[in-house]
C-alpha cells in the first residue's frame, strides 16, 4: 500500500488513469514471464514522459519505496518480479519510435517500444536490427537495454549492447544523464551507455534509446540439417566455424524438442533424428550461396543424415517458423516448464550437450534441450509441477550440476537471460568475491540507497548441493 | 623522488632492473607521442607479472603515490603524461600473447602486446584482429583497450570496446578481477569488462586481455575518387552510405595533406584535387565486385574527376601507404603537428569541413586535414611552434571553434584519441555536469584515493573563448 503522500505526489506527477492500485492490477503485475516467481506491487506506475519518471524516481526515493522498472516482463530470470513489493514502473506507454536516420543508420525509441515495431519501422528504410530475442514480438527495447537481450542472430551480428548507441537514464537522485550520441566513434568519457546495458534496472531508468541499424542483407539461405546422435551435431558446428563460416544463425534442437515441436506445429521436421541443426547465412547472394555450399559440405562430412537447403524465403521461414515453436511447444508438456540459459565456450558444446545429458539421466528427468549452438548458448528445458516438490527439487539438482558443469568448462551461468532473482544465487558461482565486490561498488555509486530494481543480481551465495559436485 | 620505504618495497617486488631511476629514464617517460606535454615522474616500473602490479599497486596505495600506467604512450591525448609525478608503470615487458584459440576465435595476450605482433598471429592462423589504430606497429593492446583506439575498419567492424571479451585488472585496493570470458554471450552481472575499456588507466590496471578474432577476409579491393571540391567528396562518402554499401575504409584526405604526402612519400596520389576518398571494401569476392562498382558509380554521380580500382593487393598496400604516410608527412610541416579528433554524426560531414575550413581561415591558419570519413571521425591537423606563443594561442582558439562546431552538430570532442590531459577541459563541453556526476561517481566508486591515472579524463571546464562562441 502506499502512503497517501507517496499516492498524491504520484497522481500530481502522473494524472489519472496511470497509478493503478486495483487487485486485479496489483495481481497482473505481480508477476511476469519466469515461471513460479511472484511478487506483490504496492502500486503500478505507467508514465509517458521522462519528466514524469523524474517526478516518480523522487517521489520514491524520499518515501523510501523501491522501484520495479519492467516493459513487457519477457525476461526468464525473474528480474521485473516485485518480490520486495514498491512500485512497478511499467514503460508500456512511452512506446513511441521517434526517429530512424536514414543517413546515419541509427534509430531512437522510447524503452516502451516494441521490438518487433523497431524492427519493421527500420526494415520500411531498408535497414535492419538485427537482435531477435525469442519474445521480439511483445518485448520492448527498454527491456532488451535491461537484459542486455541476445537471439539467434548474435554469432554473426552480436547482442542488444553491439546495437545501443546512446541512452537517456534517470539516476537515483532524479538526475538525467544522456549517454553516447550518433557518433561512431566517441571516448569522451566512461562508456556509460554499456554500464546500463544489462545492468537489469537496478543503476537508473531508460528513458530513451539510439540504437545502430544496419543495411538489410540482400539474401539469405537456410541448411537444415539431421544427425543420428549428438556428439555428430557439435562436431558439425565445430566444423562450420572451423570452415571460417560466419552464418547469421546456428540452432540446433535435439530429439525430445523435434518431437514437441512435431507435436505442437507439425513442420516437416525429422522426427527420427537425434538432433538437427538449423544453419542460416545471409548477405550477398555469392556469399550465401558458397557459405551454403560449404555448410551442407562440412555437415555431410561430420555425418549428417539428411539435409535440406531452402534458400525461396517462404521455404526458409517455415524452418525457422518450427525452431521459433520449440519454446511453446515444450511449455505443453507439463504444468510448468523450467528453461536454462547455461551457456558455454562455442568449442565446448559438445562438453556441455554430454553434461546436461548426465545431469538428467542422475536425476531420473527426461529433458528437451535447443538453442544457439554457434554461441555454445543451450536452453535445456525440463517439465515441472509445483505441486510436487520431489520433482522440483530433483530439477533444481539437476540444473545445479549443469551451471557447474557450464562453468567448469568455461562457461556462464547465463548467456541471455540475465540474473535477476532467479540466478542471483549463482552468479557468486561464476564470479570471484572481488569482482561481485567491484560490481557492488558500481551499484552503491549510482544507487546508494537500493531504490532500483532491489534484491535483483546481488544475493547471498546459493550453496552448492548438487550431487555431482559431491562426487 | 621515491621514499626509501617504497622504493624498498618496489624493489623486492620486483627484482633488479624493473625500477628505473635514472635521470635519463625519468627523461623518457616524462613524455609520450603528444606534443607539448611532459611531466615529472618518480620511478618508472617495468613490471612482468600480474603479482608484480599487485605489489607495485599496494605499495603506491599505502605511499598515497600515484600510478600512470602506460603501453608504448601513442595515445594523442596525454593520457600517459606524469604530470602529477608518481610512479609510471610500463607494461613493454608483459608483452606476451599467450594464446590463439582458433576454435573459439579468440587470442588472450599481455597488455603489453603491440597490436600488430596480435594481428600477425591471429593472420597466421587465417584470422583477423580489425582494430588498426595509426600506432598499430608500436601501440600495445593495453594502450588501446585503455583508450578504446580506433583506426580505418571502424565503420564496418567497429572499434576496439567491440572485440574485447574479458580482462583481467588490478584494482586499487590490490584485488585481481576477471572480467568476461570466451562466451559469445555472457549476461552473468554488469559488463564491467566495456566499463573498463577507454578508461584510460584510471580505474584500474588491465593485466591481461582476451579478444575476439573474425575469419580474414576473403578479397579486397580498394577505390580511389578524387574530386575538385571537399563538399563533393563529402557528397560522395554520404552517397556510398545510402547506397546501403558498408566499406571496409572509408577515409579522405584534403589538398594540403595529398601535398604533404606526395612531397614526403610520393604515392601517385593527384596533388591537383581537393580532395580525395580511399574506400576500401573486403569480403567475398562477389560482393567486394560489386560493393567497388557500386562505390565508383556514386562516386562519378557525386562528381569525382578521376576514379582508380585497385584489387590487387599490391596496388591497393601503394594507396593505403600513402594514406597511412598522411601524419608522418604532416609532422615535417613545423617544429610541432597539432593533430585534433572532432567527431560528427557522419551524415554532418560536409558542415564539419566547413566548420574546420572556417575556424582556420578566421585565425589565419593553414589546416590539412584528413581523417575517417565513414565514420565523421576528422582529424584537422596545424602545424605549430611552441616557440610562438600567439601562434599557438591562435591555432588553440581554431580547434576551440572546431569543438564547438562538432558538439553544435551533434558531434563529440574526440572520436578515438581519448580525453586524458588534453582534451580534459573540454569535457564538460561533451557532457552535463549529471553525466560527468554519474563518471565520478563510478570513479571514486572503484579508486577512491585517486591512486590510478590521477587528474586524467576529469579536470576543471575550459572556459570558452572561441571567437566563433562569442558571435
């Protein structure tokens, strides 16, 4: 509940019809897209101006209320969750995409807006964004700046901080600071703009975004490609790389995510291979079609099955259609499903599918895994029920084993899907004492009195209970 | 003058001639590559481990003697300068690169590397490190993480920030972090690695440095368009741009710096234009072709006089040396190069070549300019006289005039030399005092006794006396 002087310094800032306190509001925003993660706002604040969230961010900061900033609460690590309550500042209202330049390739939106509308906004001038989170079609770019979002693209095209070429924040003290600009090049100071940049709401609000577009790529062409086992997919990604390939997307699906995916949206995909990859190029169509040539070569020779190449849009789109159903398509399965985000080494997938493999089978689970395999970025998923605390405990097991694993060889914790509440206690398993100390220092600098995004990325050490690291 | 308790403690750390301090040592280092600036330093330190600058960081900590870090000091903004004395710790022997992950793309290296030691082992093995600041066959990668260096591929392959992957730095209290890693995609808490990278050595000491690698390119090809005026080279480098065309190199050099070149290095270059764009473009061979057509036809349309193709790769080295001899040529024109970095949206090109050619003509000075037009990265160069007071008073209202030209049209004060001493007063120009707020928060955040760097990037404003600021 909020006081009535935070209430009426908030309605003097906001007007009506944009501080909800109703039950069914306060229930809508408890909770976001991470599965089995709730809160409870005090209130929910929807402002359509950097003034207003000036006016909030005060307003807040001398009541002592923390703020939960969120957009469309895509993320999968329980990072827009008001788990401490305060208030939710949603940015759904300040959606507007305020310019692209054409001449300089750059686009600015408002964090409310919708990735997918940036991403038609720039392909109507020939341009691209090219980061493709899973959500795109309902998360916002305020969001994908929080989360430092990747997708499939990011191999070849990087993630949202290669794109951000400038924010607008508001700081904890009701400061508005601009960051970068349209300049290519600029070192006039810190680079601030990367700071926030995935710093999960907890340094300051995004209140505007410049992002870098570039040139629409003239062509592109899909492989598809089956193997009788695992071992032969990495090995065939090795290869790719190997063969000095940058293609615009490498996903791969195992057996259990071809058969959802079969199941959910039938799409042609085989049903009795092992794993598939899914391999995209583009750019100049020489480029895609050698690129091609050489992926379908290095894929045979590491023993695939079976291949395809699609390279008519309507062909290619279909595939890329069935990868985009596996999440869904697996979220069928079970009352909830639990999704990770281990990512390691592109050189260590092989590694990585054999210790998520180990990791099920010691726990009696049956997982489907997907994901980024030229990023060595896998999501394995795995079917739960609340209602069963033996199962979700077995799952927690499991998934512990595999970020230990992920960081044995090298890898992180979370590759894409930030920290927030949910990796909290793992991130001191990835990081040093001395680098959360660092990053803790960052946090008090900006955020001195914790009045953003509270108790997210920063918790006490999970306790390592895995059985595997008992071994 | 070091205590005897440091230099004690400096000394067993490390061993016999790593601590220098003799007039003539203290002579060397006093200076780097920027004209004008010389300070005084105590001892310099030549550590080669990181437990070394472990030692060397708590030993000045606990003296309150400060710390310049320092590669092979090319940076262009005195940001290697001891002009506070304190101890300049040279990384020239941790110049090790420890490895090249061919399976990952990555290279880790000391930072004491020189960036063309780094390029030529990553070519040994087919791959590329794009970064090629002007200084690349002497600067050291420490250097350039330190000041985010640039260089010609910056437009299509970005600058340095874009292809470091994880850092190991010592902080002032003696901690040792790590940073990054060799994941493509790494969410796990702040991106501390890009806070680091252009911090100029005032946050903390880099000890080691993991970059990304890209396959080399398969064909190059390069342009050379001359034209009777700078507004139409202008013209042309804009009309490439909206040709949706990303070149490799999109550089130009103006009339007095094809003079300087051809009478230093002859080079063939047309001493009749007004100017002239090298454009280079790579990749494969298909799109190179066409990418080379496509630029010389909107170079004719714009109104280029003389257009040369060189692919092959002799012809094209002939050009790019004649582009790389444009400071060197320069720097015979006086007794001293005045060399800036004003930076502008690129599609503001044009109005910055007026701006500089007004800020020269209204001083009655001379410019050559050159620089990365692609990217609106203009280096406007003087030659000056430190022995002519009023000269040099002049030359510094000009470049006062250019700054505030670049910043009107959205510009910054120093695309890729970095703020250091130099540009340090100008600052505040680029920034709000919230900004500058938000970077020395950060700063006292990780080095509150100012150990590292002290009185770099952040300096009183420099009032502005531009003439041009007073119409």
């Amino acid at each position: 509940m909020l006081s009535d002087t935070l209430r009426r310094r908030l309605l003097d800032a906001l007007g009506d019809g944009a501080l909800l306190e109703s039950p069914e509001a306060l229930a809508a925003y408890a909770v976001a897209a991470t599965p089995l993660f709730a809160g409870a706002p005090a209130a929910v604040a929807l402002p359509t101006t950097t003034a207003q969230v000036v006016a909030i961010v005060r307003a807040c900061g001398e009541a002592g209320v923390g703020i939960v900033p969120r957009g469309s609460g895509t993320n999968l690590s329980a990072g827009t969750i008001p788990d401490r309550g305060g208030l939710v500042l949603c940015t759904a209202r300040m959606n507007r995409i305020l310019e692209i330049d054409a001449a300089n390739w750059t686009a600015e939106v408002e964090p409310g807006a919708v990735t997918a509308s940036l991403q038609a906004a720039a392909a109507a001038q020939g341009l691209y964004y090219p980061p493709d989170p899973g959500s795109q079609r309902i998360s916002t770019l305020g969001g994908n700046v929080a989360e430092n979002s990747g997708g499939m693209r990011c191999l070849k095209y990087g993630v949202t901080r290669d794109y951000v070429m400038g924010l607008e924040v508001v700081l904890a003290d009701g400061s508005v600071v601009q960051t970068g600009g349209k300049n290519v090049k600029d070192v006039a100071g810190y680079d601030l703009t990367r700071l926030f940049v995935g710093s999960e709401g907890t340094l300051g609000i995004v209140t505007r975004i410049l992002v870098r577009l570039v040139p629409a790529p003239q062509a592109r062409g899909t492989v598809l490609a089956c193997f009788a086992g695992m071992e032969e997919a990495a090995a065939a990604s090795a290869a790719v790389i190997a063969a000095h390939v940058i293609p615009a997307a490498l996903e791969f699906l195992d057996r259990a995510t071809i058969a959802a995916v079969e199941s959910y949206q039938p799409s042609g995909l085989p049903t009795d291979a092992a794993a598939v990859l899914l391999i995209e190029q583009d750019g100049h169509p020489a480029q895609v079609a050698d690129d091609l040539a050489t992926i379908a070569r290095v894929c045979r020779e590491a023993g695939a099955s079976d291949l395809r190449t699609a390279t008519d849009p309507a062909a290619a789109d279909r595939l890329w259609a069935a990868r985009r159903a596996a999440l869904p398509a697996l979220a069928r399965l079970g009352p909830v499903l639990i999704m990770e985000d281990a990512t390691v080494p592109r050189s260590r997938l092989a590694d990585m599918v054999r210790a998520i493999d180990a990791a099920a089978r010691g726990q009696g689970l049956r997982f489907a895994t997907f994901g980024h395999a030229g990023d060595g970025n896998l999501h394995p998923t795995c079917p739960g029920d609340a209602r069963d605390p033996a199962l979700m405990a077995r799952i927690d097991r499991a998934f512990e084993e595999i970020f230990a694993a992920a960081l044995a060889l090298g890898g992180t914790i979370t590759g894409e899907h930030g920290v927030g509440l949910a990796k909290a206690g793992y991130l001191p398993w990835r990081l040093s004492p001395e680098t959360m100390a660092a990053m803790r220092a960052v946090k008090r600098a900006l955020d001195p009195g914790d009045l953003f995004n509270p108790g997210k990325i920063f918790a006490a050490p999970r306790p390592r209970t895995g059985s595997a690291l008992h071994a």
